[in-house]
C-alpha cells in the first residue's frame, strides 16, 4: 500500500511498477507518488492487463510544527477537486526548494546541481532531494544515494532546506474528501520522543486519520511489534506497504514484506469485500 515510480522520485514508470507486483505475487498494490497522482491512469491500464489489483493512492507532505511527516491517502478519487488543488499547492514550493538546495550544495564546492537534479527528474514538477542524492551518486560524491541524505541532505545536514508542507488537517481533508482514507506513513521514522509522537497521532486522528503503516520497508523488523502496539492502543487501522522507490534503492520490494499481525485489522477492510 506504499509504493513510488518515476512520476514523483521512483525510478520506475508506474507500467513496470505494476509489471514488478505481477512478478512477485502480489494481489493489491497501491501507487502512491509524492504529491502527485499523475502516475495512476497509466498504472490502472497496466494493472487491468495483469490482473492486479490497483489502489489509486497518494503520499502528501505535510508540516506538524518542525516535523515533515507523509500521510497516505489511499483509494482515493484523483479527479476529486479539493484533492488537485491542494496537491497543486504543494507541487509549486519544490522548484522553489530545488533552487536552495542546488546554492547549498555550490557553498560547498558542488556547482550545477540543480540541472543534473532536475534532468533525472522526469515529472519535472516532482523534482525533490531523492533527485540530487542520484545526481551526487552520479559525480562520484557519495557510495550510494543513502549516503547522500546522510552527508548532505537529511534534516541537520548542510543542504537540507526546510519547507512548509500542508496543514496536515488540510491533508487529511482532501483525502477524505476524495473519498479516501488517510494513513500516516511510516511513523517510526519522525524520531519523535513519546510526548511528542502521542500528541501527533492524536492530531492526526482529530483530524480524520484512521490508520498509521506497522510493517513498512522503512521500519526496522524490530520496530513493526512497536507499531502494532500503538496501532491497537490508539484503535488505528493498519497498513503494510514497501515505500518501493527502485531496485537499489529500496530494502524490500513490493509483495516481500511480512503479513500484518493477525491482532491488526488491515486498513484494506475498509474498501475490500
């Protein structure tokens, strides 16, 4: 239920994202790009041809005071209007960004990396930091492009820019209202202390929220019993998806990660009949 292609920072097009599902097995998959749900009409096509089964589905970037977090908005209507508006909104601050993070990166010696950031991006609306990891993998400046977030860009690195996202009660509404339902993506990885990481899963759940991912390709397998824990605590529905974004790139493809715990009622309920 968390996956990437090229319309957003991917590397693969949503037709071979589908074609990889098909490959190993999987029955439902969910094409959620950053922002952005150009991806999907083309993934549907793919998907009917296969026999997989195609959730349309969105991740949205949003500001919680200091903290970005992702909520996903799965099955939702693409065409729904509060929904393209509001990712509209979000897509015109990451040219913006890009501009920053390519002054940042010349101060310390790096030169042109906005163009070489912005030719890997091919939805040239979508251009976002996992662009200029790969342009800094491609110049020989970093082993991989983890190693690239980790020296440069991630929060407290010296290219990192910050940004405000959406609201994240604004999020949350226009995945509702596009008949969705909002997850909140991989939560272990906000580093929040518990005080802080409570009072964010209750905002989300004023807000609409009604699932967080549990088993996810970016929590450590120790952390999923933690999350099903939390999952259960607070009463949230729980989702399980591989944040997929490329061979190389990614622990684990789509369809590899373990089964939701039997005490979890999978967020797929709330659609699958």
């Amino acid at each position: 239920m968390h996956n990437h292609s090229t319309c957003s920072d991917g590397l693969l097009s949503p037709t071979q994202l589908i074609e990889l599902a098909a490959r190993t097995g999987v029955d439902a998959i969910a094409l959620t790009d950053h922002d952005t749900t150009d991806g999907l009409a083309e993934a549907a096509i793919a998907a009917q041809r296969l026999g997989v089964v195609l959730v349309p589905g969105v991740e949205i970037s949003v500001s919680w005071g200091d903290t970005t977090l992702h909520v996903l908005g799965l099955q939702v209507d693409p065409e729904a209007p509060a929904l393209v508006e509001g990712l509209r909104s979000i897509r015109e601050g990451r040219h913006g960004r890009g501009r920053k993070i390519a002054a940042a990166l010349e101060a310390l010696g790096i030169p042109g990396t906005f163009e070489g950031a912005h030719a890997l991006a091919e939805n040239k609306s979508m251009l976002g930091r996992a662009h200029f990891a790969r342009h800094l993998l491609e110049l020989g400046k970093v082993k991989d492009t983890q190693a690239a977030f980790d020296k440069y860009l991630a929060k407290g690195k010296p290219a990192y820019v910050p940004h405000r996202w959406a609201e994240l009660g604004d999020a949350v509404s226009w995945i509702r209202a596009a008949g969705g339902v909002a997850v909140l993506a991989h939560p272990g990885r906000y580093a929040l202390k518990p005080m802080f990481r409570d009072e964010m899963l209750g905002d989300f759940r004023a807000a609409g929220g009604e699932a967080i991912e549990v088993v996810t390709g970016s929590h450590r397998p120790e952390e999923y019993a933690t999350w099903q824990r939390v999952a259960l605590e607070h009463g949230f529905l729980a989702s399980r998806g591989a944040d997929y974004h490329g061979p190389g790139e990614s622990p684990v493809e789509p369809g590899r990660l373990p089964a939701l715990h039997a005490s979890l009622t999978p967020v797929w309920t709330r659609w699958a009949h």
